[in-house]
C-alpha cells in the first residue's frame, strides 16, 4: 500500500513542529489536528503554590508541561531538589525549554522500545518513594498506572487536570477536506500519536470504510485502537522523527506489509 501524503494528527502546535520536522527529511506531510487542547488555567495556577511539598512532578505530555507553565507566577521557578518526570522526549524537551534543568529531568531510556509509563516506571521504580508526595499533572481522562505503582511504593500522589483534550470543531473547511480524504483513503497514511484521536475521527466520520487506509501508529494501544476502527494496514513505529522516516521510506512508499514490531 503506498500513499502520497502522510497526515499528522497530533494537536497544535506540536502538529506543525511535526510536519516542519517530516518535510525537512523528504516526507510530504501535512497537519490534521484531531485534538485541540483546552487549557484549564485555574487548576494548574492552583497547583504552583504546592510545588516545594512535591519530591516529583510528572508531566505525562508536552501539553501538559505547556499548560501547566503557562499559569506559571510571576516570581514563580522550578524547586531546587525537585524532579520532573516525562514519559518521552517530547515532554523532557518542553521541560527543557520552560526553564527546567535537565539535571532535574527523569525519563525513560533513550533506547527505550517505547515511550510511556511503563518504560518511565522502569527509571523510577529503584528509588525511594516511601512518604514521598509525587503530583501527576495530565490532561483529562489519563491513565492512573503510574500513580497506581508509586502508591504501591508508599508514595502519597495527587493529580492536577492542567488540560482538557476535545475534537476539533466540524466546520466547512474541515468536513471538505475529511470528505476528500475518505473518497480516496489510499492517497494518504495517518500519523496517530493518540488513541483518542483516532476515537474523534470515528466521531466526525460516522460509518466511514478505512480499509483502504494505512497508518503509523505509536504504541501498541493506538495500534489496536486503528485496527478496531477497521484500517487496512497499521505499522507500529517509535514515537521519534527517525523512526517515522524510516517506515514511511521503508514500508508506506514500498507498498510492504505491515510491520507489527514498534
């Protein structure tokens, strides 16, 4: 199966830094956010005064670490002896860039076969978190895995909502160009980095056939969640720019056969 075009459904504005990133390296791409983010500014403003009290902080996105430092104070800084968690490098650079030392920084391996809270779990799991306060800043309707293991280790954890996570409003410009995409679904592979986005696609393609329709999905989750949703072919790919590239050259243009491996 071979398309011309690989659709990016990551929200803004991580779909463009996407895209920029894709077409730099010769991949046609282009962006369809299937999620936009809805900040929730009062819990993440809430949540800066209790920062000292926490041993760790972990960011579960780069949407979180953005919504979160954008309620920021003004006189506001990242405690010292205080660790941030991510669960990929996505999330560790936009620690980086809102001012957080990468000394401060705990994420899984870069090696890791995949990046989510399994694999931090396996970077944290060694240290003492008996007694210690951990707070979980996600968007809505996370995962409580993580939590769930520190919890068994002792530690008191406590979750901030920084975001919500919604589909993208159907307008006229957006129906036109779903419409397009599910008259010639060959043409194009996805990129989901979200099982929910491929759930708000269902949404605002009710009965649509996508067997026809290949994509690369980033974990195994979402790779199932597409294979529910009934698409031909799924590829499971590590959520970096050099894995992408590879499969896109290696299996979308080669018009190969899935490769279940990540």
């Amino acid at each position: 199966m071979s398309a011309s075009e690989l659709l990016v459904t990551r929200p803004q504005p991580q779909a463009d830094e996407w895209v920029a990133a894709l077409r730099a390296r010769g991949v046609p791409a282009l962006g369809l956010p299937l999620i936009e983010i809805e900040p929730d500014a009062d819990a993440a403003a809430a949540a800066w005064p209790a920062l000292d009290a926490q041993r760790l902080v972990v960011f579960v996105s780069p949407n979180g670490v953005q919504s979160f430092f954008a309620q920021r104070p003004a006189s506001g800084h990242w405690p010292a002896e205080r660790w941030a968690a991510a669960t990929g490098p996505g999330t560790s650079r936009a620690l980086r860039a809102a001012g957080v030392p990468s000394e401060a920084i705990l994420e899984p391996s870069h090696d890791a076969v995949q990046f989510d809270s399994e694999a931090l779990w396996r970077r944290l799991q060694p240290m003492a978190w008996r007694g210690q306060r951990v707070l979980v800043v996600r968007g809505d309707g996370g995962r409580d895995w993580l939590a769930e293991r520190l919890r068994e280790q002792g530690a008191e954890v406590a979750f901030v909502q920084a975001y919500r996570r919604s589909a993208p409003r159907l307008d006229g410009a957006l129906r036109t160009r779903l419409d397009a995409l599910r008259a010639a679904p060959a043409r194009h592979a996805w990129l989901f980095s979200s099982s929910q986005a491929v759930v708000h696609l269902q949404q605002l393609m009710p009965q649509s056939d996508w067997s026809a329709g290949c994509a690369l999905a980033t974990h195994p989750r979402i790779a199932d969640t597409l294979r529910e949703a009934g698409f031909g072919a799924v590829w499971s790919v590590r959520p970096t720019l050099d894995a992408v590239v590879s499969t896109w050259e290696r299996s979308i243009q080669s018009s190969s056969a899935p490769d279940q491996r990540p």
